[in-house]
C-alpha cells in the first residue's frame, strides 16, 4: 500500500472565533480503509467538508491522487472521483429512485454501465424499489440509495459521514456488512461518533479531539492508547 | 434479478408526443376557426404568447425550483429592441433573433443573484430588478418613449412586401407556442432536464453528484429568457402597443401565476394555467379593478390551497403518494 489516494496537510479551518480544525494532517492510501472517531464538535464533519470542498481551508493543502484541490469547487471535486455522503441522509425525496440513479450518472466522469448498475442495485437490495419515490423509503433504504447513487458514479474515494446514524441495532449490523464488502469496491474514509463500526471496518483510526489530531494508528493501537482511553473512549460518549 | 434495474429515459416518447401532436393540431385549428371572429382570434392569439411565455417561466420556476419576478421585464427588453430596430428598417424577422438574444443575455445576467440567494430570497430580489427594469423603461425614453409608450407598431412583412396581418399572424403565434412546448418536452427529457430538477430539489447534493450547478443555472435563465424575448418580440406588433405597463411585475406575477396554477413543473398544467387565465384579462376588461383582485386572489388560492395546481389535483401527487408509501412501510415495521 504505497499508492497514496488522499493527502491532506496541516488544515486549518477557522469559524469566527472558533477554530474548528487545528492543523490536521491526513495520508490516505488507496484500497485502506481510514476511520475518524472523535467526539461531537470534535471537526470531523468540518474536516470532510473541508476535504470535499465545500469548505474553504483558512490554510492547509489537499491532494487526490497527487493533484491538488485547491481552489476546486464540490461538483469538479466530485468529477475527479471523490464523494460524500452527508450526516443526515440525503436523497431527492420526490424524485423515484431510478430517476436519483440517472442523476447520479448525468455528470459522472466514468460512469458505470447499465449492466453494472443494475448489479450495484441488486448487491444494496434496492432493485426491487426502482419505481418508489426515494422520499417514501425507510431511513436504510434511503442509505442504500445513497450508497447507489455514489457507487454508480464509480469513486475513488468515498467519505461517509456517520452511515449508521439513526439505524436500529439490526440495521446498523446489516450496514456494517454492506460497508465491509464495499471496501472491496471503492476506498473509503468513515465518519464515526463511536468505536463500534470504526473496529470493524477500518484499517486506520484518526482520533479527533477539539480539532487536533489526537492519536492515529490501528484499532487495536487506538483501544489501547491510554491518552485515547483517557481523553476519549473513557467517557459515557464513546 | 440481476440486470432488472432500468437506467435508460424516463417514459417512452410516444406518451409525450401524443399530447403535443393533439396540442399542435388544436393550436394550428384555432385560428382558422375563428377566422370570423377577429376579436376572438385576437383573445387567442394572445393566449399563444401566453403559452409561450409561461413555458419559459415553467423551466425556471418549475423545473429549475427559480421563481424569476422579472419575467415580464426580460421580455419587454425584448419587445423594445425589435421594435427600436424595426423602426430603424430592420426586418421583423432579422430583429426577432436579436431580441430573443438581447433578452437571453439581460436574462443570464440579472439571474445571477440566484447563485446567491435561495428559494423566497431570490424572488424578492427579482421583484427588484423588475421595478428597476420597469424605470428603466420610463427613463430611456429615447428608446421607449417613456410612459407615453410606442404605439402603431408596424406589422411584420413577408416576403413579397405582404403584411402578417389576421390569421397568418394567429397562425405564427400558434406555432412558437407549439414549438415552445416541444422545446421545454425535449429540454426536460434531456440530461439538461435531469441537471436542473436535481438543482430544483436539492442544489448542494446536485453540486456533490457533480453537476455544475453555477453554470446549469445560468444556461437556465438564459433559455427560459430567450422564451420571455420570443413572445416579447411576437406581442409588440400584435397588440400594435407597447409601454412599460405592458411588461411590469403584474405581467410577471400573471406568468407566474399560470404556471403555478396549471401546475408548475408538469409540461401541460402550465399551458392549462395559460388557456384558462390569459383570457379572462379579456373577460374581466370592463371590470377593470376587479380583475386586479381576481387575480390576486387566485395567487392567494393558489399557495395556500392547490401547491401542486391543477395537475396535480388530477394526479395524486409524488408528495402524497410518498408519505402514503411511508405510513404504510412504518405500519409494516410496527407489525
């Protein structure tokens, strides 16, 4: 793993007063799997924000496949191969799903061909709700259409902003299985408020605390770390 | 199952054209049949621009989610130009183009506070560029003749030196509301289409699927002014008057109106909005105060009880089959 997907150097972001992100450092490589844990407020949807450009660093650099983003709005961020999914899901709530795929597909730079959608869509189980508008689905059919719409897009890189947010228990354990062989598809970067998702999936844990980079290493280095456990995972909030 | 997941168009074309063939037909008749009745024609031949008009206003507010308040403005832009180089010698049929450009270009320009302003915010701002268009009006009379207005605008020629005069006349405007209609049809059934109705329900999540959002908003307003300009530029020699009451915000809200009523961002409930109320302006002229606030309370009637307008009372609504679909799926949960 030499291949270096995501490099992201000393961001700074700052809002008014507030500094949201104090200098974070990333390198991504491509086919790992990187997790960002951290408390809320701690900068990790501002730093996805920032990666994905739909936030301004104050200062800092990022490079995707050794270009540079500076300066590059969401839409060419998205062309260039990177994506996002947001916190809340989001989808085109009147629009079916078929028509929420076909949007997907109107400006993607490789896009997948109809064959490979229809697989995509059989592999997320939504096939079957082609026709429904995406807005009447259940919260995980909406994740799944989510996952859809970027998959077809054929990314890179996808960044998941807290994919299990609001899943029940079982929801939550069919999504970690759905994200698990998605790694195989696409690299990802994971968005967590807790350790459960992020010990499973991923191959590197950042931990953010109050916009620093706390520690980063592997699961078990981070279970482990006594600053973390301290700091972070001994609290009610992990 | 694999391979059951259709990414092709929307419906098949056959659904769109039967209804813009039976459309064509009916608009080409009118005039004809009404050949005896020149006042009658007249009330048609004007319900044609309207048609033309609210497809324009369709694309933007009901397919790109852009409420423009300074519809009728960009169309006076150009109404004044074709007649200003008409009356310098320019053929009609020359000028037409340059004013249905003028106001595609006016139109892309005094869009851009959308790219800023969303929603109810960019409607008030065009709210103001129609006032300040309608001084300009009064203001440039060198161009406008002011309040005074231009009146006995001539009448385009044909070839042979022969005036558009009476049916022919009737028979152009219905055939730019004609071609109006398929152009929105073939405009929305595009990825163009798909572009600006991801804007419409959700700009930000449009931008991250990687659709240019700044640049398909712009290309929106050019094209749906170049509908304002066409009909601006077919009404100046048709009523034979132009002032800058003729192209003011109740000319915008009445557009608006239409489409809102016949159903915005469907292709036939905006040419229902604009063949039910473009001629009760002509029914309600004696009642001169009244019609001011019948139209009002229709745009009262409109948001408050029918959202959706008239198409979508008779089809059950996306947002009501939607949250059906929903209850029943937490129903199903619940059990």
């Amino acid at each position: 793993m030499t291949d270096v997907l995501l490099k992201a150097d000393a961001i700074f972001r700052r809002f008014g007063g507030v500094v949201a992100l104090k200098g974070v450092d990333l390198v991504q490589y491509r086919g790992e799997t990187v997790g960002m844990i951290g408390p809320n407020g701690s900068g990790k949807t501002t730093f996805v924000n920032v990666i994905s450009g739909h936030l301004r660093p104050n200062s800092g650099t990022v490079a995707f496949e050794g270009r540079s983003f500076a300066g590059r709005k969401p839409f060419q961020i998205a062309q260039a191969g990177l994506t996002r999914t947001y916190q809340a899901v989001r989808v085109f709530g009147e629009l079916t799903v078929r028509e929420n795929v076909a949007t997907a597909l109107v400006d993607a730079t490789d896009p997948a061909t109809p064959d490979q959608v229809a697989e995509l869509a059989d592999w997320l189980r939504i096939g079957h709700r082609q026709e429904s508008p995406a807005g009447s689905l259940t919260l995980m059919e909406q994740r799944q259409v989510e996952l859809l719409m970027r998959l077809v897009q054929r990314p890179r890189l996808m960044m998941l902003d807290e994919p299990v947010g609001g899943l029940s228990s079982a929801e939550v354990r069919t999504m970690i299985a759905l994200l698990a062989e998605l790694k195989t598809r696409c690299t990802i970067f994971v968005i967590e408020h807790t350790m459960k998702v992020i010990r499973e999936l991923a191959d590197k844990v950042v931990v953010l605390m109050a916009g620093e980079k706390l520690a980063e290493g592997s699961p078990a280095e981070i279970l482990a770390d006594q600053r973390v456990i301290d700091r972070y995972l001994g609290s009610a909030d992990a | 199952m694999t391979g059951s997941f259709k990414t092709g168009g929307s419906a098949s074309w056959a659904t769109a054209l039967g209804p813009l063939a039976a459309f064509a037909v009916i608009a080409v008749a009118l005039p004809f049949a009404f050949a005896g009745n020149r006042y009658l024609a007249f009330v048609i031949g004007v319900t044609m621009i309207h048609v033309t008009w609210t497809s324009g206003m369709n694309l933007l507010y009901g397919y790109t989610g852009l409420m423009p308040l300074m519809f009728a403005g960009i169309a006076g832009i150009s109404a004044y130009t074709v007649v200003d180089l008409t009356a310098a010698g320019w053929s009609f049929w020359a000028a037409l183009p340059v004013g249905a450009f003028a106001a595609s270009v006016a139109g892309a320009i005094l869009g851009l506070p959308s790219l800023r302003l969303k929603g109810f915010y960019f409607t008030l701002c065009s709210l103001v560029i129609q006032t300040v268009i309608t001084l300009g009006f009064v203001y440039f009379a060198g161009l406008t003749n002011g309040d005074t207005g231009i009146s006995q605008i001539a009448l385009p020629t044909l070839p042979g030196g022969v005036s558009l005069v009476g049916t022919p006349y009737d028979l152009v405007l219905s055939i730019a509301a004609v071609a109006s209609v398929a152009i929105l049809i073939a405009i929305v059934r595009s990825s163009l289409g798909r572009r600006l109705i991801a804007i419409r329900e959700d700009d930000e999540l449009a931008g991250m699927l990687g659709i240019n959002v700044t640049g398909y908003k712009v290309a929106a307003f050019f094209i749906g002014s170049m509908f304002a300009g066409i009909g601006g530029a077919l009404y100046a020699p048709y009523i034979g008057f132009i002032s800058p009451r003729s192209f003011d915000v109740l000319i915008s809200m009445n557009i608006w109106l239409m489409v809102a009523f016949g159903g915005r961002g469907t292709i036939w409930g905006p040419v229902v909005g604009a063949a039910l109320l473009a001629p009760l302006a002509f029914l309600l002229q004696d009642y001169y105060m009244v019609k001011d606030i019948v139209y009002g309370l229709l745009i009262i009637a409109v948001i408050a009880l029918m959202p959706g307008g008239i198409a979508s009372g008779l089809t059950v609504s996306r947002k009501v089959s939607a949250s059906v679909a929903r209850l029943n799926a937490e129903q199903r949960k619940l059990k």
